[in-house]
C-alpha cells in the first residue's frame, strides 16, 4: 500500500495515510471525500557512519557485499 499525502478541500487539513489500491481516501477530521493529492518529495537515505555501518553489518551477516567498495567486498570474500 502506498502512502499519500492529501489536503482537504473542505476543512484544510493536510495529512499523509496508506491508501489500497481501489480505495477512495477520506478526511479524518471532517469525513470529506474532496481531497487533493500531493506530490512528496523522497527522503534521501541516510549517510551516517553508524548506519552505513550497520547497514554493511546486517548485508555481511545475509551474504551481500554490494554495498562495500570492489576492494572491500574482494577482502570479504576471502575471509569468507
């Protein structure tokens, strides 16, 4: 299910839920139906140390080595 951000036209409210896909989206403040679709801007992964390292942790453990540099992921192999 993709989540949406909307604005209702009847009461102003803005608010972002996860719609299915033939679903009709309503206002959780006045139930109207009459809403406007935003576009929303993607976040961009995050690049702190502690969670790229994390990251490459938890891809060790399963066996993936795309996220470590080609030098890296040659070194990981050969330990494994």
């Amino acid at each position: 299910m993709p989540l949406y951000d909307y604005v209702c036209r009847h009461c102003g409210l803005r608010y972002e839920t996860l719609v299915r896909g033939g679903a009709t989206p309503v206002c959780p403040q006045c139930g109207s139906v009459t809403l406007i679709k935003q576009v929303s801007a993607p976040s961009a992964p995050a690049r702190s140390k502690s969670l790229v390292a994390a990251a490459r942790r938890q891809a060790a453990k399963q066996g993936h080595f795309s996220n470590y540099a080609a030098e890296e992921q040659r070194e990981l192999r050969r330990r494994s």
